[in-house]
C-alpha cells in the first residue's frame, strides 16, 4: 500500500519517524508531506532518509529532488498515485483547513486533489480538543467520509492530563489499514441502520425524546458502506452529518421510523437497529402551547409500535441485529431482549458508565449472539465498536450458512 503520511506542527511529530517505521513494517510504500510549523519538530532529512523518498515541504519544491518533474502539480499527481492519506498528527489548524476546503499549502491542496481513504490522527491540547468548533470541523469531516483516529486521555506537553495526546501508533496503523484496504466483505448486502432519538410532540413547542446523539448508528452506517454494502441509514433527529455514500432517510417519530423500516425491509439483507426510539407517546398531541396555571399537568402515554417486533416477525432470512441501552443488569436484560425479539445479535451497554454513555465518542459494549456466542468490548472509539459488530456479523453469518 502507497501511504502519503502528512504531518501538521504539533509536539508530537516527533512520533512521526516511528510511525513511518511501522508501516513500512506492514509493508507500505511511504511518501512524506510536511507543512511549515512540522519542521520545527521534527526534520526532513531524517524523513526522507527513513522513507527512502523525497519529502515534500512546499507548494514549490526544488526540481531537481523530484527529477525534473512538474513540480507546480505535484500535489495533484501524488495525490492521485497513493492507496492513503495519513494525516498524524493533525493540528486543530489543519482540521479546520480539510473541513472547510482551504488549500493555502502542499498538504491541504493534497488532500482536496486526492481521491483516495483519508485518515485523521488529531493531537493537541484538551481544551482546544473539547472547543465546539474544533468539534464541528470533527463531524464535517465524518460526514465526508474522513475516519477520525480519536486521541487519548494522558500526559500533555503543558504538563496536565486530558484528552489530546495522539493515539497510540499502532492503532493509528491499524486503522490506516482499515481504511487504506477495506474488505469488501458486505459487497452484495444492503445494510438498514436506524440510528439517533425519536421524539413525539405534546405540543408544538414541547416533545419526549432521549439522550441518543445517533453516533453509534452512523458509524456502522459507514462502515457498512466502505465495506461494499449499500447502506439505508434511517435517523432520528441528531446534530451529525449524514455519513458520504449512504442513503439517508430523515424521520422525526417511532411510527414515521417504523414506516420507513417496514418500507425498505424487503431491500435489505442485514438489518441494524441501532436507533433509541420513544417506547411511548402522548395520546393526544395540543394543537397550541400548553400554557402553565399552576395545577399539576397529566400526561398519558400511549405504547408505540415495537419496530425491532415486527421487523423480527418478517425476518425470515435476514441477518437482525438490535441494541439494548442498559443501567442495571446489563448481560440479563440483554439476553432477555436477544430472545424475546429473535434477534441474531445483540450490543448491549451500560450507559451509565463514564465513556459508554449517550454523546460519548467511545463505548463499551458486550456482543451476544442467538447461537451463545459473547464478545465483551473494553472502552474504545464507536468506529472501532461499529468495526468489530459487523466482523461478529460476518461470523455470525459463516457459522450458520
């Protein structure tokens, strides 16, 4: 695999060199791109000795480095001769540069010329890590199709610890190879995701809902998609972007989630219910604001349709996976669910731990199976999670053909 490896002007950049060590051990061809601030920390010399290449550090490289090539493309012909674009580390600079289409360097311009996977390893300090735009140009790039190799929590450069330490090397490769050499193991397979809340209005101002920010669900959507599957992905109301390449259905209630499920149920060979819908409903909707007099307000609820219960009455040969948010009695109610809805598989969690809650980017989940199989998952990124859901489907799958 043809890997360009971009690094931006972060402390880390000193981990640059092992980096490119590593996936040369992997086998990968490396080419190296770095912006200006990059070489305050680590060197081009010691780059191009290490990746046996040139390395390119401005829009105008010396000709002679690059044998008489036209150097006013270069980015332009490297950006369509590589497998990969690594971007490791990536300052909160350069995320805001890929998310909003600024080319003013080699890099940037390369990444808007390159047709090829691009992963992202951000580093950088925790509070500019949490600041909401830096967060927002994160899910922009999501939705483009970019993977985020999330950082870790640890030992900064400023001597306190948070989250904005760059992830360890070797998950940064695994997940290059993830995304630089998909499988297409779903190729033939149409995947329905359901992801995010429902909500259900008590009038026009006020509705039930819940705490799912929809970003497990997409990014199995996704992953589903680079994997070769045609991906539904069938959302409730959430603040992230629809994933690139998939088919996006926007509903807003349990029974316009249902309609659109049942609707497209007969495309789809795997079925993912990941969505947190509203197990119950107003009986009554007030056409106007309900306005406070004082005097205690009742409200009924009403039982909402039970999508995952009737998917599963029509599951004949389809693959049905569903989910089950916990806070008590994770495994129990979790193998309740599995069989009492006939399901295949079952992700269940406990949300009320610290990194597997409702808007967390990581999760920690148990996967069970129909035929008694259990895979506990220790903390990690939801695109890891989504990753190893569908290899248990893949062999969910194998054991039962």
């Amino acid at each position: 695999m043809k890997v360009l490896l971009g690094i931006t002007g972060c402390i880390a950049a000193y981990k640059a060199p092992e980096l490119l060590r590593l996936l040369q051990k992997r086998g990968c061809e490396i080419h190296v791109a770095m912006t200006e601030n990059a070489q305050n920390f680590v060197t081009a010399t010691t780059l191009a000795a290490l990746s046996r290449n040139h390395v390119f550090t401005g829009m105008f490289s010396d000709p002679d480095s690059v044998s008489g090539l036209d150097i006013a493309i270069d980015h332009i012909r490297l950006a369509h001769s590589v497998d990969l674009l690594l971007v490791a580390p990536a300052t909160a600079n350069a995320l805001a540069k890929f998310a909003n289409g600024i080319a003013d360097d080699f890099l940037s311009t390369l990444y808007l010329a390159t047709r090829a996977p691009v992963v992202i390893a951000p580093a950088m300090n925790s509070d500019m890590w949490s600041h909401p735009a830096v967060q927002a140009n994160l899910r922009r790039l999501v939705s483009l199709g970019v993977s985020i190799v999330e950082p870790e929590e640890g030992y900064l450069a400023e001597g306190i610890i948070g989250k904005g330490r760059l992830a360890a090397l070797e998950t940064i490769v695994d997940r290059a190879f993830q995304a630089g050499a998909p499988p297409q193991d779903f190729r033939g397979d149409t995947v329905l995701v359901t992801a995010g809340p429902t909500c259900e209005d008590i009038d026009p101002v006020r509705f039930l809902t819940n705490r799912s920010s929809g970003k497990m669900g997409y990014q199995l959507a996704q992953a589903a998609q680079r994997r070769g599957a045609r991906t539904l992905l069938v959302s409730g109301p959430t603040k992230l972007d629809p994933p690139g390449g998939v088919e996006f259905i926007d509903v807003r209630t349990t029974e316009q989630m249902r309609e659109q499920v049942m609707k497209h149920l007969a495309e789809a060979s795997i079925v993912i219910k990941a969505a947190a819908v509203s197990d119950f409903r107003p009986s009554a909707t007030a056409g106007q604001k309900i306005k406070k007099d004082g005097q205690s307000l009742f409200l009924e609820l009403v039982p909402n349709p039970d999508i995952l219960k009737e998917v599963a009455a029509k599951k004949e040969s389809r693959i049905l996976v569903g989910f089950a948010a916990e806070t008590e009695s994770v495994l129990q109610n979790g193998l309740k669910k599995l069989e009492a809805k006939s399901l295949d598989l079952l992700v269940a969690n406990d949300v009320s731990q610290p990194g597997a809650g409702f808007d967390s980017d990581t999760n920690i989940v148990t996967i069970l199976t129909r035929d008694g199989k259990r895979l506990e998952l220790g903390k990690r990124s939801k695109a890891d999670v989504a990753e190893q859901i569908l290899n248990e489907i893949l062999a969910f799958r194998k054991r039962h053909a």
